[in-house]
C-alpha cells in the first residue's frame, strides 16, 4: 500500500507540455560532435551473474544517433542522447565495424560470458540500426565461443512479433537473447508525466508476451528517484514497480537508482537544487523488500556517456568515515554474487539523517512540478553548462575504473 495518490495521467496534461518543452529546448543547447567511426563509443568490462553463477560481461556501446523518443523531449534523467550524433544517419556498414573492431580487440582478452550491445536507444528500430545490421551484428557475437547471454535494449513499443521472430533465428536456442526496456514506474504519472516515458501498462504487457512467444528475456529498468518524487515516495514507487513488473512477467529487472547528466531536466532541476539524488541506503533500503524475484538487478554506474554524479549518502552532520566506497563495493559485489545479505547490519551515522529525509513530506504533485520548473532559467543554465566544443571520448571501463581511448 502506497502513502501516495498522484491521481491519473489526464490531470497532468499541461505539466506534461511544460516538461517536454523544457526538455527539448535544454537537449538543443548542444550540437552534434563528431565521433570515431572505427570504434565504438564506449566498452565497459564487469563482473555480472547468469543463473545463479558470476560471469563476466562486456557492454560495447556503438555510436547511436539517438532515440527517436527524443521528438516528445525523451526521458527527464536521460543522458543518452547528448552523447549521440542527434539524429545524423549513420553508415550500416560503422556499426558492422566497430562492433568486429570491439570484438577482435576486447574479446580474446577476457572471454566475457555476456555480451551487452548497446546503441543508447532501440537497437530494434531501423531508424537507429538498419535491420540487415541489427542481424548481422547478433549473428556474429553469437559465434563467438562461451558466449552464453546477448543483450539488446529497446522501447516496448517497437518490440514487434517481425522483428522478434528475426532477432531470435540470428541466435542459436542455446544462447538466451535479452532486450531491455525501460519500465521506471508502475504508477502512470511517475511513468509518464515524472519520467515522460509514453508508455502504457498495455505496451509492456503487449511485449513481453510478444518476447515469451519467441523465447526472448524480457529486462525491465525501474529508475530509483526520479524528477519531483520526494526521497520516501521513490522508494515505495521502486518497490511497487519491481514487484510489479515481476507480476506482468519480465524476466529480470534492474533497479537504477538515478544518475545526472548534463542537458537533462534532472540536470537542469539539480543544478538551481531543485533535485537530490538518490541515497545509497534508499538502494539498500528497495533491495531487502524485494522478495522471491530470481534475477534482480542493481545498476546504477554504466552509463554513455559518464554521469556527474550518482547516488551516495550525505555526512554533513558529523565527521565519521564516509561509507559510500564502502557501499559501492557492496553494490557491485551484489552484481556478482545476487547475495542480498550483504547488506545486512550495515550502519553508518549518517543512516539517521537519510530516516529524517525519508519522513519529510512535499507538497501536491501539480504544485510540486510547477514550483521546480519556475526555478529553471534557460540563458542561466546555457552560460553555465554549454559548451559546444565538449566531446565525449571513446571511453573503457574496467569493473568501474574509467579510462580514455585515445585511439
């Protein structure tokens, strides 16, 4: 039972209008860069969990054009698409390359288990990546040898029984095929007016019934925090959303407690300090109340482009050891191992001040969302952040080290 009613979606068409708007005019402050079109953009290299057993994966990350979700604003913390060519085509034949060039380079040097191939939008949509490519990039992880698990992302709504039922026949019955999509929230109004996903309950529904019909997994990301939520009502909405999406039937799902990125709204909120992030005891806090779920994920640092700042605790209140390397090894170690009793008996004193935060309440949602979206200024926000020369790197991570690939 939640202590929260946000009402129904219909009531919130004007906020909806407002936070669109904000959200496309912070993401067109930033032009387009130029990209290597030998590399992909990003590979990170970590230690995960397949069935019960560590395995190692690597994420390779080829240079997206952007979500077409990005037309209505695209999702408030989302980053993604800053670190796009922002809708500039790109060649099939680049993705083909960087995907072999990350594959000869990476892959004889760790023999990852899991391959996770990302574009930072939907790997599905041809707009994005052009089906004969989409085919032949799964077609050739799939022959390589250990891979067990291939993971590709996508919004449900351009989950289709066609291009299911295509993806599957490009890889072999004995290596399990995953596409993620991102679930955020069981409550409309977090899901669509807090987040801005445009999704319905009956979009997810429709695809993972779509995804079980081929044999394909079904991953679902609940964002942990978004815009406008108070620090107690994200964690109830977490819990709820977890346990739901294990109800419509996702395979797995993965919590992620929300990261900033700059030319987002959530960027733009935190920075006139309109947001605070998510506590790393709100994380610990979702995961202990989730029950009987085999496959719960915690994620919360990979991203593409690198994030500002993550989730972490506050000591401004006294002069103790500062525990988030402490909890972030944890975090990791959970990812390995999917032991939750890690986290058990662990006290820091700053775990009372997150109880004070957690008890503090907000006003109505409207007046909420309406009194944050005042405090922005658009030419504030441009002379502070904007910086049309700033590129993003071709980036390499190693179980959370980051380095640069000058290559």
């Amino acid at each position: 039972m939640k202590s929260f009613d946000f009402g129904l979606c219909a009531e919130y068409s004007h906020e909806i209008d407002e936070i669109r708007k904000w959200a496309k005019d912070l993401r067109n402050l930033r032009e387009s860069v130029d990209f290597s079109w030998i590399h992909p953009v990003d590979w990170e290299l970590k230690w995960s969990n397949i069935h019960g057993k560590p395995a190692k994966s690597l994420t390779i990350t080829l240079t997206p054009s952007g979500c077409k979700w990005i037309e209505y604003g695209g999702c408030t913390m989302c980053g993604e698409y800053e670190g796009s060519t922002k809708g500039k085509s790109i060649s099939p034949e680049f993705h083909m390359a960087q995907f072999a060039k990350a594959i000869s380079d990476y892959y004889p040097l760790y023999h990852p288990e899991w391959l996770r191939i990302y574009q930072e939008g939907n790997y599905v949509n041809s707009q994005e990546v052009e089906e004969n490519i989409q085919i032949a990039i799964l077609r050739l992880a799939s022959s390589l040898v250990g891979i067990k698990r291939i993971t590709i992302e996508s919004m449900a709504k351009y989950i289709t029984n066609e291009n299911a039922k295509e993806l599957r026949k490009a890889v072999p019955e004995d290596i399990e095929l995953e596409i993620g999509m991102g679930f955020e929230g069981e409550d409309d109004v977090v899901r669509n007016v807090c987040v801005n996903k445009g999704e319905t309950i009956e979009d997810y529904e429709r695809a993972i019934s779509i995804l079980k019909d081929n044999n394909i997994r079904s991953l679902g990301y609940v964002v942990l925090k978004p815009p406008f939520l108070t620090e107690q009502e994200a964690i109830e909405e977490a819990i709820l959303t977890i346990n739901r999406g294990d109800e419509l039937g996702f395979d797995a799902l993965s919590l992620q407690p929300l990261t900033i990125h700059k030319y987002s709204l959530a960027h733009a909120l935190y920075s006139v300090k309109e947001y605070e992030l998510p506590w790393l005891w709100s994380v610990i806090e979702v995961a202990k109340h989730i029950k009987n779920i085999e496959d719960f994920r915690i994620g919360g640092l990979g991203f593409y482009p690198r994030p500002i700042n993550a989730a972490y605790n506050r000591h401004k209140d006294y002069h103790g050891d500062d525990c988030n390397p402490v909890l972030w090894k944890l975090i990791k170690e959970y990812g390995k191992t999917r032991d939750k009793s890690i986290f058990d008996g662990l006290e820091c004193a700053c775990k009372k001040q997150w109880e004070q935060v957690c008890n503090q309440k907000d006003t109505d949602l409207h007046k909420r969302i309406k009194n944050k979206l005042s405090k922005l200024d658009l030419d504030i926000y441009k002379k502070q952040f904007q910086n049309n020369n700033d590129i993003f790197p071709n980036m390499i991570s190693i179980e959370g080290d980051t380095f640069f690939n000058n290559m």
